[in-house]
C-alpha cells in the first residue's frame, strides 16, 4: 500500500510539474526565471521550496534525535538572513532585470568586468551543488526503503522520480518547479500536523509529555552541551548558514529571486517567510520524541518515518512518505535549473541562443543521471564534498557583498585572490587537518582567511595604482 502511495504521489508531482508550463517556452531567460513575472503567491512557495527539502523533512527530526536542542540552530538562520535580504532583494532585482542576470555568475561577471570570475563562481557552484542534488535523489530511495524495508523498491522510486524531474523540467523549466511548490508545502504542512499531534500523542501522552520524559531520562538532550554539537558548532554553523543565504552564495536561489514580478514582491515574502520557517520545529519535535523510543545508535535519518509506521495506519503514513518524496523531488528540480544554467550561462560559452537552449537541456540530463547512478551504486562517493556545499559556497558571500555596491570598491584580482585562499581552507581544514579548528565550522574559519587575503590584496593594488584607485 505505501510504495502504491509513493508511486502515485511521484507520478502526481511530475504531472503537476508538466501543468505548470502555460505556454511554449521561448528562450533560456523564460526557462530559467519564468520571464520574471511571478507574483507574491507563487513566490512564497519557490523560495520556500528552498528551505524545506528531504533534509529538512527527515533530516531535521535526525538531528534532534542525536543531537538535542543543537538542532535549533536551524532556527535563527533563515530570519536572519531574511532581514539582510529584504534590504538587498531590491537592488539586486533590479541590476538583474536592467543587465539580465540568470546566475550568480552572470552577476559576478558584470559586476567585476571578469570572465575568470564568473566562470570560476560557477564551476564552484556546480561541484558545491551537485552533492546536494545528489542528496535529494538517494534521500527519495532512502525514504521508500525505510518503510518498506525492499531495496528495490527505494531504487525503483529513484529512477521513476528522476526520470519525471528530468521531464517536467525540460518541459517546464522554473515554472514546472513553482507548480510542483504549491503541492509540496501543502502536503508537508498537512503530514507535519497530522506528525505533530499524534507521534507525541501515541508516545508520550503529548508534547508537554515528550520534553517531561527526556527532562527525567535524557536532560543531556536539552543543554548543549560539550561534544561534537557544542556551543562553538552551534554558533558558528548558524552564522555561516545565515551568511551564506542572505548574500545567495547558493547558486539555486538565484532564478528564483530573479523570477519575481518586482521588488515589492519580494520585500514582502521576506517579511513574513521568518514565520513561516517556525515550521522547523515540528520535525525537531518528532526527533525528540524518537529518543524515547528508538535505540540509540539508529540511523537519524530515519526516524520521523518510524515513528510514523508505529503510531499511525498505513495509508496515513502513506501520505507522510509522499510529503517525503515531495520535499527531494521539489528540491532537485530546482537545484537542476541552477546547475544547467550556470553550465550554459557561464562555463560552456556560445553565442547562440538555441546552442545555449541545448547545452543547458544537456546538462539537466547529464547532471541527473550521474546524481542518479551515485545514488545507486556509490551513494557514499560524494558524500565528502557534501560537506563543502554550505562551507565551499559562503566563500563567495564577499564578492556577492561587494558586487551589490554602486560602484564596487575593489577589482578582480583581489576578490579572486580571496575566493581562492577561502577554498583552499576549507578544502584542507575538511580533508586533511580535520581537527586543527576543533568544533569552529570550517567554512567560517575560510572566510576569515577570504576576507584577509582580499584586503592584504586589494591594498597592495590600491598602492600599486594610487592614480587609478583615486
């Protein structure tokens, strides 16, 4: 019954994404951003599609379970970096209309006067991204697998899934993604309540329940305490994702800020998506209650779905498992439109439009299929560079910064300096020398190093050229 659930559910949200194209779709600009003529509705649901993804879902609840109220800083992320962008959400909306941005290499690019800058931007985006569609991908197998115990199944709703995202995104393109959001968060939201009231219920009398038992039996999970989740990780691993998304380091955030129809639209999502994000809390809560009752050492990953087969019937746990799917399938499509079009935009130069058109068409095939294979057969392959998809890409946040300026106060070859040296960091600190920073999120510690190259840099061009910097 619950694979015949998934199986619909997959199958409903690829034909939600083929409904969602109204028109023929003309050139890559109307693919990429859907003409930049979405509303406040429709925006809502994109960009919050960004946020709530298979890791969100499943992998909030996980972190919760072993890591306790560590996972809370998920919290304050996002309406930080919400405040920072309603102020910058205008400006770069409207340098993206006036010289037609796409990516976050287009922007980098112009505003630097730099091809090197913006084909690096988006190689650095392409192989920081990649893991994470990846990610999404063997997540949809992961979720199928967990409640029906059957390998083949979760590799039969891996391939179905991926074949559909391919589909309607070709199809479709940012529009595809858009109407796929408006199903995703609805039915997540429902599964979320549906969780909230009776895992606790079940479990523990309720939710007041669930915190008195862990007060008696684990208080540990309710301080955060010494380890590998202590105060510094917590601290430093908020501020870098709150760097990191508030100046759209991420490279898939772009088509959609870009698809606005203006920047009020924007300004007032901004306002209010921090309430929104409250929603985290309800899968943390489920991974509390997980402590009571699944043995320590389970995987995390896979607890909101167990404690969902235990405490409700199987077609209601069904749902739950198509919220699952929704929330990796959504995701992907998304991360696809950002990869191909920096492939097409920034890497793979050619001046016509249709060549354009196809490469990016290519890459959408060829990025899913290999997302696929190494979700089949080496799941654990890029799993290591999963680890520089937030830490690799706020390297690029002092050059987003700065590029937002007027007129931007530094050149090329000291942002490009500083985006080196910030990569190098963090590549040693996450493969060599793994513990020289101890529990300091190492992408902090490469924007340190980013920011101090680009200054060391920027002064000695500055004297070098005192005319030109005057």
């Amino acid at each position: 019954m619950i694979l015949t659930f998934t199986l619909v559910g997959i199958v409903l949200i690829g034909v939600l994404g083929f409904v969602g194209r109204r028109r023929p779709v003309a050139d890559l600009a109307e693919w990429t951003v859907g003409g930049r003529r979405f509303g406040a509705m429709t925006m809502w649901f994109l960009q919050a599609g960004e946020v709530f993804t298979t890791f969100t879902f499943l992998g909030m609840a996980g972190l919760a379970f072993s890591g306790g109220v560590a996972a809370m800083y998920a919290l304050p992320y996002v309406p930080i970096a919400y405040v920072v962008l309603f102020f910058l959400a205008k400006r770069l909306w409207t340098m993206g209309k006036d010289r037609g941005y796409l990516t976050q290499g287009d922007f980098l690019e112009d505003r630097y006067s730099s091809r090197a800058l913006g084909t690096l931007s988006a190689v650095l985006g392409v192989v920081f991204v990649l893991p994470y569609l990846q990610l999404q991908i063997t997540g949809l197998g992961l979720i199928v697998r967990l409640v029906t115990g059957d390998n083949a199944s979760g590799t039969l709703s891996m391939v179905t899934g991926s074949v559909l995202i391919v589909a309607f995104v070709l199809w479709a393109g940012l529009r595809g993604v858009a109407a796929t959001s408006y199903f995703k968060d609805g039915i997540m939201l429902v599964a979320l309540v549906v969780l909230i009231i009776a895992v606790p219920t079940h479990f523990a009398g309720g939710i007041a329940g669930v915190f008195h038992k862990i007060e008696q039996l684990h208080p540990e999970k309710l301080i955060v305490h010494s380890g590998a989740n202590d105060h510094v990780w917590f601290i430093t691993s908020m501020l870098v994702s709150a760097i990191g998304v508030g100046l759209m380091t991420l490279p898939h955030s772009w088509p959609a800020l870009m698809s606005a129809r203006d920047p009020k639209v924007l300004r007032r999502n901004y306002a209010w998506m921090p309430v929104y994000e409250l929603c985290l809390l309800l899968p943390m809560v489920i991974g509390f209650a997980a402590i009571l009752v699944v043995p320590k050492g389970s995987d995390p990953n896979g607890v909101l779905l167990t404690l969902s087969k235990d405490a409700l019937p199987g077609w209601v746990t069904g749902v739950v498992v198509v919220a699952a799917t929704a929330t990796a399938m959504v995701p992907a499509a998304g991360i696809l439109i950002g990869i191909s079009s920096l492939v097409a935009r920034n890497i793979v130069r050619v001046r016509s439009g249709r060549k354009q058109f196809w490469i990016n068409h290519g890459t959408v095939v060829v990025a899913s299929t290999l997302a696929l294979v190494l979700g089949i057969f080496r799941p654990d392959l890029l799993a290591n560079l999963l680890l520089l998809t937030y830490s690799g890409s706020v390297q690029l946040a002092p050059a987003n910064l700065l590029g937002f300026f007027r007129r931007v106060p530094v050149g090329k070859g000291p942002v490009l300096a500083g985006l080196i040296a910030g990569e190098l960091v963090v590549s040693w600190l996450t493969f060599v020398d793994t513990h020289l920073v101890g529990t300091v999120n190492v992408g902090l510690v490469g924007l340190g190093a980013n920011v101090v190259v680009l200054a060391l840099a920027a002064l000695v061009q500055r004297q070098a050229s005192p005319q030109e910097a005057a």
